[in-house]
C-alpha cells in the first residue's frame, strides 16, 4: 500500500572533490578513536588547533544530569587572539581576513588580518573608555557590516559576553533580550541597508530602552555610522542622552589592546535560539569549547585549504553567522566572507555572482533560499561561471530532495560537495554532516556524525537506545536524535534559568542531551531528520514525519514552500493539513488542489495524502526563515486565541489571513 520513501530509493552521490586526500577509511577510524579514547582525542584537538595561554589540566567533567559540564578546566585562552594575533605573528598579516559585500553589489571591503587587529584593538579600547568590563553583557544589534564582527571580537578580545540580537527584530523582542541579560551596553548603528532599503535600527534601539526596565538597566547606546564622514563633527542621526558615536570614539583610540586572559570556561556569549518551537532559549557558551568546536568543525565539514574564500551568508544574529561567518574561519586564518544583502536584491542571481566575482571556494546558505532561487528557474545560476566553488553548504531545516538536487545539479554543475549540516544553537557547531571528498551523498539525509559526537537513536516511546534488535524489516531505525556523551561545543546553560537547561535537554531522557528532533536512520547508518518531535503526525497509527511529506509537495512545480500539520480528525487520530505557497505563475484551481494530493500518494503514501490543503501568500516563518508548524497547529485547533511567543515571527500579519483561509475549507 505505501510506496517507498525517499530514504529508501535515494542514490549514494559519490564523495565530491577529494582534495587532500581524506578518506572514508581515516574517517572511521577517528570516529573510533573519538569513541573510545574521548579525552586524547579531545586534548589534542584542542593543542593543534588553539594556542593557550595555560594549559588546561583536565579534559572533560562534569555530567548531564547535573548539567556541569566544564571542558579543558584550568586551561586559559583568548579567542580574539587565536582568531587574529596569532596569524599576524605568524607573517598572514597581509592576508586578507575578511570581505565585506555591502547591499549594493559595488560596495565592498577587503580587510587584512592586521588591520582587523589594530581595527578590533581600537574598538575594545573604545568600549573600555565607556566602562564595560570584563563579564559585562553587550547586546550588539547591527547591520551585517564587519563593524559588527568586529564588535564581537572585541567583546571575546577583553572578556565582554556578547548577545547579538538579529537586526530585523522589533524593540519588544529586543527590549526582552536586553532585560533578561541586565544589559548596560547595547551596539548598534544608525541604520542599516536591504534590499535598497534603509532600516532604522537606531530608532528600534531608542523604543526597546523605553520599554520594560531598560531605562533603568541600559547605561549607553554606542552607535556605529552606516555611512560615516570622518569630516563631520555632528552625527547624522538624533542624539539620545545615552547615545555615543562609536565612529570618532573609535578612530582616537590607541591600535592595540592587550587581549585578556581568559578561562576556557568564562562565559563567551550568549545567543537566543530562532523560536521555532516556542519560547527562543537564550543559551550560554563558554571559551575554550566553543573555540575548538567551532574551527575543528569548519576545518572537516568545508574541508578549508590556504587561499580559500569561505562564504557562509548566514546573519551574524544566529549560531550560523557566530560559528561559520566569524569565528570558526578566522581561528583558521581563512578568508571569510560577510553579506549584507538578501538573494534576490537587486536579483536573484545576486549569490552565484558573488561566487564569480570573490571566487569564493566554499558557499553555505539555507534550505529556504535555495527553495526560493529554484523558482526563478535554471536559466539565472546557468549564467555565471561559479567554478572556483568545491562546497556548497545548507542547514537550518532539512533539505527537500528536490532542492538538493537543483543546489547540486544545476548550481553545483555536479562537481561540487554539498554539505547538508545538522545542528543547533546549543550544539555550537556541526554534529551530523557528510565531510566533502569522504563521504558518499544521499540528497536530504544529513549523513553521518562528526568524530566526537556519540550520536543515538532512542525510542520515542520508551526512550531506551535503539539498536539492531529495533530494526524495521528495511534495516531502518526511527526515534528521537540524542548524544550520549558531551562534547566542546555545547551550550552550558540557559541564561538565568539553569532548571530550565535541564528540564529541555536531559531530564527528557536520562543520561542523553536530547535534540528535540526525530529521525531515521537507515540501513547504511545515514541520518535522515524527520522533523521536530513536537510536530510529528499520527494517522491511524502511522507516524510522519512532517519533511517526508512537504518534500512531496514541494516537489511539485507549483509549489515554493509547505508546511504540514497534524489536524484533530475524529476517527484516524489526526489527518494531513498542508499549508502551501505558490510559486509566482500558478493560480489556486481544484485540479491543483487534485495534483497536490497525487503528489503527496505517490510520494510518500495513500495514508499520508492531505485532508486540506490551504494556498496561502506565505507561511509563517521565523526570522532565521524557518516554518514556524507550532502556530499553523494552533489554527487548525481553533486555538490561534493561545499562540505563545510570537516574538520571532518574521510576518506576524500573515497569521489572519491564514486564519481565515483555514475557516473558508470549512
Ligand atoms: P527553537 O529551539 O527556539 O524552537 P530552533 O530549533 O529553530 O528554535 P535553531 O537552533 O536555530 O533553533 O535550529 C536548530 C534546529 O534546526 C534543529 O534542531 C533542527 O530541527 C533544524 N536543523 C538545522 N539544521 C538542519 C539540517 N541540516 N537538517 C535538518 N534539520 C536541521
Ligand atoms: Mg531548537
């Protein structure tokens, strides 16, 4: 009766641009040695890959159930260092460390390893002389300028915790993150730019301080100029008694600044997830962890080389741009790459231009871009030559076949790796990824774990861990993605509420960080994320997992994006409500409607096919651009009276018109 799914039918891709001569071989056999001897493995990454100022005198301790986990105790370190001085020390000061593209395509910046030192130097001087000290929070709510990476670095470089909020977010939810954090300093700039437009956030700064206790907890607002006149004396926006312009502040300032020693376990920032399943977390990482998580992974998963231009164009305001735009190339003293603007500005061949003209060699961006530049056709990717590029790079959701199969065919030219990385905010860098030149692809299956991770599958049911006795009569296991044992990357509490840390993560499930996630894993040991646990659906008995199913439909022309949902159904449990998208040229008509369903039978499964489908002008996202199910859930519960947090919505208006498109099938 049900046809097979795409796990079952996908093709092994041969392993793409083998370049340094890695292999599946030397792969597996670190895995194991990551297994069995965790702290050797661990202690020398961490004397490779980092220098210290101390050595740490112990690898790993503490457990999940208390949740003290401390990575390379006694160990002192400065990331800022590790991520610049050092590789000015060691002759790559001319090399440059950064490109910036600006929102216009001619606006760009090169910028050396030296001058991000003496430029970062200068701005950790500067927030000095307006009183932040060693421990303070700093929100940094910014444009994508270097300057805002440049504000992270110089918080790591003397010890600040950085909580960047991502500037498309309103003062409520910024006066939230500010409060929760007792920020006194907040960064921003007068204004940022996108898509051609200019974006207040100055003025976003000066409401949320109005709101809630921020008044009281904010003592400055040090404001960068989008545009600065080194020539003017006054500043082109209007001054609030707690405003400071960081731009003349900055340029008196003495180019060098000590870095501050560091414990590997000083807190090094703190970072709100994106809120796709409720409330965002605001989650702790430390020092030493992080630093080493962050450049091993990007070192394995892009498989950098000397000359490389990394390009991950995600925003600095989430985990990816923290971990794979800042600090993870630049602790490799790699080229990395810093985007202002959006795909489709001024069109949407804006990304593979990019390529062409930076010859970038890495590229790393999300399902819902490649979704969405799909749909403009082959012909735009076809017109430029993005040969220079090895790794092409996705994460944030689970990736449909068919857009991995655009991404690699049509982009990649078939030449190129792509790398589909699983992880989370807490996680700090990858955890499941396929590794470029090693392992084979199976377009939507994130693959294998990364050495170090003791990745399992646990029953959803009883929670024990899966093993061969647990096997479908396919060789398939499915359940909830876990990790059995710490590793440096992950997050070491939730800020202000460590009950809360334990109570999401290891109280679920004993002994086990749990991801939230369900997954499948198949014959061949690759992991195929079937969505987050909260949103599988249970019809008559069968589970689905919600990206099996929005695959089928996105893999239907007509379709830009989908999202389903369980809907309470009276006899089968729950049935199929699929919300859909159009893409630009398809009209609503009963026979699409008939066509969808199709796709979904064929696709997936007669029992999986949709009991409704909704057309809508969007799908409620998050403003990292995920779907955001818990609230479609919600309305098709008649319970959109209790949506919850609603803060991360990108497009808060779009929940009436869904509301009332749902009431109209009805
Ligand atoms: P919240 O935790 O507040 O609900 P969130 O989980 O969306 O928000 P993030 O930390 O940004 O916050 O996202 C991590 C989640 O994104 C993962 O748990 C997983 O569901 C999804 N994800 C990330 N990368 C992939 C991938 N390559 N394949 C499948 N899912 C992915
Ligand atoms: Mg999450």
């Amino acid at each position: 009766m049900t046809n097979p799914m795409p796990h079952e039918v996908a093709k092994l891709v041969p392993a793409k641009g083998n370049i340094n001569g890695n292999t599946m071989d030397a792969y597996k056999k670190d895995y194991e040695t990551s297994m069995e001897k965790n702290d050797e493995f661990w202690s020398a990454k961490a004397t490779e890959i980092l220098d210290w100022m101390s050595p740490f005198t112990k690898v790993c301790q503490g457990s999940f159930e208390r949740g003290d986990i401390a990575w390379f105790v006694g160990g002192k370190l400065n990331l800022c260092y590790n991520a610049i001085d050092r590789h000015v020390l060691n002759g790559k000061g001319d090399q440059v460390g950064m490109i910036w593209e600006g929102d216009e395509p001619n606006d760009t910046r090169q910028i050396t390893y030296q001058e991000m030192l003496n430029e970062v130097s200068q701005i950790t001087n500067a927030l000095k002389s307006q009183g932040v000290r060693k421990g303070d929070v700093v929100t940094i709510y910014m444009p994508m300028i270097p300057e805002l990476a440049f504000t992270m670095l110089a918080c790591a470089r003397m010890g600040a915790v950085h909580s960047v909020v991502f500037a498309g977010f309103s003062s409520e939810a910024l006066a939230q993150r500010v409060s929760a954090a007792q920020s006194k300093f907040v960064v921003t700039a007068d204004k940022g730019k996108r898509g051609g437009k200019d974006i207040p956030l100055k003025k976003i700064v000066h409401d949320a301080i109005n709101k809630m206790d921020c008044q009281e907890i904010v003592e400055k607002v040090l404001v960068w100029e989008r545009f600065y006149d080194p020539a003017s004396t006054e500043a082109p926006f209007e001054m609030d008694p707690k405003d400071v312009r960081m731009n003349p502040l900055v340029a008196v300032q003495r180019p060098y600044c000590p870095p501050e020693v560091m414990d590997a376990e000083d807190n090094l920032f703190l970072l709100y997830t994106s809120g796709s399943t409720g409330k965002p977390k605001g989650l702790v990482h430390t020092t030493g962890g992080y630093s080493l998580y962050a450049a091993y992974t990007t070192k394995t998963t892009f498989d950098i080389n000397e000359g490389d231009i990394f390009a991950c164009v995600a925003d600095c305001g989430w985990i990816t741009g923290h971990t794979y735009v800042v600090y993870g190339p630049l602790l490799l003293g790699s080229t990395t790459f810093l985007f202002e603007s959006t795909p489709v500005y001024p069109d949407p061949g804006r990304y593979w231009d990019m390529i062409q003209r930076h010859k970038i060699t890495q590229f790393y961006t999300a399902p819902t871009a490649i979704r969405l530049l799909m749909r403009y056709g082959d012909e735009i990717p076809s017109k430029y030559d993005v040969s220079c590029v090895r790794v092409l790079g996705t994460v944030g959701e689970p990736i449909n076949p068919e857009a991995w199969r655009w991404y690699y065919e049509v982009v990649g030219k078939e030449k190129c790796t792509i790398v589909d990385t699983y992880w989370q905010t807490e996680t700090g860098g990858h955890i499941i990824t396929n590794l470029p030149g090693v392992t084979d692809m199976k377009p939507g299956s994130c693959t294998l774990p990364v050495p170090g991770i003791d990745a399992v599958v646990l029953s959803a049911i009883d929670g024990h861990p899966l093993t061969d006795a647990d096997k479908d009569e396919n060789g398939n296991l499915e359940g909830v993605m876990a990790i059995r044992r710490p590793w440096p990357g992950m997050a070491r509490t939730c800020l202000g509420d460590h009950e809360r840390y334990l109570t999401t993560y290891f109280k679920p499930y004993p002994g086990y960080y749990f991801t939230g996630d369900s997954v499948l894993k198949d014959k061949d040991g690759y992991h195929w994320i079937i969505g987050r646990v909260d949103d599988v659906i249970n019809v008559s008995g069968h589970r689905i997992g919600t990206a099996e199913v929005e695959s089928a439909l996105v893999a239907h022309p007509a379709v830009a994006q989908a999202a389903v949902v369980g809907e309470p159904h009276d006899i089968k449990g729950q049935s199929i409500c699929a919300f859909c998208m159009l893409t630009v040229g398809y009209d609503e008509s009963p026979e699409l409607l008939k066509e969808l369903k199709m796709a979904v039978r064929t696709g997936v499964g007669a029992f999986a096919s949709p009991d409704h489908i909704v057309i809508s002008p969007s799908l409620p996202m998050t403003r990292s651009g995920k779907i955001m199910r818990r609230i479609l859930r919600k309305i098709v519960s008649n319970e959109a009276d209790s949506l919850g947090d609603t803060s991360t919505l990108a497009d808060p208006s779009i929940v009436d018109t869904l509301i009332a498109k749902f009431a109209e099938l009805k």
